[in-house]
C-alpha cells in the first residue's frame, strides 16, 4: 500500500524538479564544452585551427624538454591555459558522454518516479560502458576513413571528403579488396562446412552418455580454449614443409606431403587444417546438447510406425536442429568473416597473397603501410556487408527455421 501510494502522487517531486534543472545546466556545459574541443581536435575545424595550432605546438615544446604545457591562448572573451585545452581536445568524447548521461538523467527525473530511477542509475555504468567501448569507435572510424590519416604523420589530419572511397572502388584498391573479398569467402565457406557437418557428425558419433565417451568429448573440445596464437604456433612446426609432423605421416604411406604454409595453393588449406582442429569439437558440444533436448516420444513414435535410423534423423532430428543450426551459422560465419590470428601467425596473409584476407589486409594497410584512413574505409565496407549478410540471414530464418520444440 505504501509504494502504491508513493506511485501514486504527482511527479516530479520538488527535489525532483530542482536536480533535473541543475542536470540541464551541466549537461548542456559538458556537452558545449566537448563539442568544442572535437570539433577542434578530432575534426580539425578550419576556423578552430589556428587554436588547435598552438595546443599542437605547445604539446611538441612539452614533449622535447619532458615538461608540462604551458601557456595560455586568447578565445576572445576568455584566457584559457593551454594545457586545459589540449586535455578537452583529448577527453571530447568522453565530456560529451558524461553531457548526454547529465541530460538523460534529467528528462528521467521529470518523466519517472524515484523509485524507478533507481533501477535507471543501475544500468548507466554500462551503457556508459557500450557508449564509449562500443559504440564511438564505429562513429569514429567513419570518420577517420574521411580524412587523410597515417600512423606516422603527427601533424593534424585533413578531410578528404570521398578520396579513400574513390581509391577502394575506382582505383588500386579495388583489385585488392576483391581478392581479399574472394579469399575471405573461400575461407568462410570452409570453415562453415567444416563447423556445421563436422560438429553434427561428431556429435551424432558422441552421443552416449557414459564416462568414456564423456572422456572423448572433453579430448576433442579442449581445443577450444587453447589461444589461437598458441595452437597456430604449433601447427607451423605441425605444418612444416620439410619437417612437419603431418608429411611425416603421410611419407610412412609413401605419399610427398606439399610445403603447406609456403605454397599459394595449399597455404589456406594449411589454416583450414587448425580451424577444423579448434572448432568442430565445439560445434559438437552445440550440438550435443540440442540433441540431449529433443523429445525421447518423437523417436519412439517413429519407431513403432517402421522410421528406420537415417528416416529419424532426416525427419525428426535435422528439423529439430534447425534453430542450433541458425545459431552456428551466423556466429561462425561473422567469425570466419573477421578471421585474423590463425593466419597473421602462420602466414601474415602469404606467399604472396594467398592468404591475405579481409581483417588481414586491414591491419596490413594500417601497421605496415601506414595508411589508417584507407584502412577504416575498408573497414567500414567491410562492417556493412557483414551488417547485410546478417541481416539477411536473420530474416530468412524467421521465415524458415521453427523454434517450435
């Protein structure tokens, strides 16, 4: 009756009221005073430059000596240290979030009862969280594909406009993405039929629950938590042309293993080769327990009306898979899509570029080329065919998969 009662009475409270006005006057402080510093340090905004020229400058004095900024510089109507201005233009972002969590704060407290705003103050640490993490390097990335960028260049960064885009669709860059695209696909292509056949068969071969085979699937699902670094640096010496285990093997049945990791033929199928290793005994475990879900009645059912083993597992358990399936799919194929440690390990996308796939020739554009505008344009292309392809994948499923159980 109580918190009925308190429900009950008009909002907002006079506390309420006078929070929410203090909330509007810090938000729209911090979110000035961002906005500002972004605009003079992030967007390098023309009428700002001359400012943020001397925030520059100072920052380079301070660098040589090894001493603190100095300085103050003249905003026309106010004298502000320069060592104040170069830390907003280095917190921006994170001033203008605080602004935006101020003003939200403070429509809430005129929209919601304090009982609720409550459990509103609960989750602002991670949206915070997501906001700053998550979120802004999306944003950010955007725009840096619009400026002219590099790793090693200090002076500030100019706007192009559609420079890097006209260089990934008209011009040398083109011939480049599409055969990482190619390579990106094949691999995927591999990597999803390796998880979702290999990790249904094994799981079907598994499915006993006693303690040997319990034993077996713990065996074959224990590379899963292996680093890929690790597991990679092994299967180099695993995958060595001339003294690798696996040409060991197959010389004992008279067959001349290839160079797998330095021959363009065989070298994504030497990755492929640790994919298949690190992700069907997970696939299984998936699998395993949809299997474990399914009603014992539907197979008993089936039995007594003459449904032989590959009838059953046709009729009743694909169909009931499907939704495990779905889940597969799409989680594998984004990470397949963004695949990069494996093969920066073993290959670093050779010989040549037979390995070079998408993720890889992002960080080769930023970290050996120095071309991190270039390499956010990619980026951001590469976002949203994932973006698409998801999507679409997501929408045919809520036509064609049943998650009826």
């Amino acid at each position: 009756m109580r918190n009925q009662n308190h429900l009950a009475k008009p909002y907002p409270t006079k506390g309420a009221r006078a929070a929410s006005v203090v909330l509007f006057i810090l938000s729209a402080l911090f979110i000035a005073v961002g906005v500002y510093g972004w605009l003079m340090g992030d967007w390098n905004l023309e009428s700002l430059r001359p400012i943020s020229a001397q925030v520059y400058e100072a920052r380079r004095i301070a660098r040589s000596f090894e001493q603190p900024i100095t300085g103050t510089v003249d905003l026309g109507w106010i004298t502000v240290p320069l060592r104040f201005l170069s830390g907003i233009m280095n917190n921006a972002i994170l001033i203008i979030i605080f602004g935006i969590t101020f003003l939200v704060n403070a429509i809430m407290l005129r929209l919601q009862p304090w009982e609720r705003m409550k459990d509103f103050f609960c989750v602002q640490p991670a949206l915070i969280f997501f906001l700053l993490f998550v979120y802004y390097p999306v944003i950010d990335l955007v725009r840096i594909s619009f400026t002219d960028m590099r790793m090693l260049v200090a002076d500030p960064q100019e706007f192009i406009g559609l420079k890097n885009y006209e260089w990934l669709f008209f011009r040398t860059g083109w011939t480049r993405f599409s055969e990482s695209l190619i390579i990106t696909i094949r691999y995927t292509f591999w990597e999803l039929f390796i998880t979702l056949v290999g990790g249904l068969l094994l799981a079907l071969l598994y499915n006993r629950m006693n303690k040997a085979f319990s034993a077996m699937r713990a065996v074959v699902f224990m590379p899963r938590y292996i680093a890929v670094a690790t597991s990679a640096v092994v299967f180099i010496w695993i995958l060595h042309g001339n003294y690798g285990i696996l040409n060991y093997a197959l010389s004992l049945f008279g067959i001349r293993g290839p160079k797998w990791l330095t021959q363009a033929d065989t070298a994504l199928m030497g990755i492929l080769i640790l994919t298949a290793w690190r992700v069907t005994g997970y696939a299984m475990m998936i699998y395993l327990s949809a299997m474990q879900g399914i009603p014992k009645d539907y197979y008993e059912a089936a039995a007594i009306d003459g449904a032989d083993g590959v009838q059953r597992f046709r009729y009743i358990t694909l169909p009931m898979l499907a939704p495990t399936t779905l889940f597969l799919f799409v989680t594998t194929f984004i990470a397949s899509m963004k695949v990069f440690q494996s093969v920066d390990v073993m290959t670093g996308g050779g010989p040549g570029t037979a390995t070079n796939v998408l993720v890889q020739w992002i960080y080769n554009l930023s970290f050996r080329d120095f071309r991190a505008a270039r390499s956010a344009a990619v980026s951001v292309i590469f976002f949203i065919i994932l973006l698409v392809c998801t999507a679409a994948t997501m929408r045919w499923s809520n036509r064609s998969v049943s998650y009826d159980s």
